[in-house]
C-alpha cells in the first residue's frame, strides 16, 4: 500500500484541490437552484445539499492520504 502511494505523491493535493471546487460546485448549484421555476427549486436545492456533503470527506481523505504519503 505505501508503495503504491509513494507513486501516486501529488495524490493528497489533488484531493484537496477537488474538495475546494466541490465548494465552489456546491455555491453554483445552489444559485443555479434560485433561478429555475417552483417546481423544480426543491429538486434543485436538495441537489446543491447533497453535493454539499462531498467537500468534507474528500478533505478527510486528502489528509489521510497525506499521512501515508509523509511514512
């Protein structure tokens, strides 16, 4: 495992940068949501929400990842 990690170095950076723009991913489908008509905003919204939840864990796996790749 930490072998294949060693390969794969930039892997924890990449991670990180992909949890940022999953912020940025979050914010546009939400404004995207206030733009569409009532019937469809629930859908819309709950959809921003849901991509909401991603930036966290890919973070957490980010560091992780940085731990090993630091062994």
């Amino acid at each position: 495992m930490g072998t294949a990690l060693n390969r794969l170095r930039p892997v924890s950076t990449a991670l990180h940068a992909t949890s940022l723009g999953l912020v940025g991913l979050c914010l546009a489908l939400w404004i995207r949501a206030k733009t569409v008509d009532q019937e469809e905003r629930g859908n819309a919204e709950r959809r921003a929400l849901f991509v909401g939840l991603w930036p966290l864990m890919v973070w957490l796996i980010g560091d992780t990842v940085r731990e090993f790749e630091k062994q």
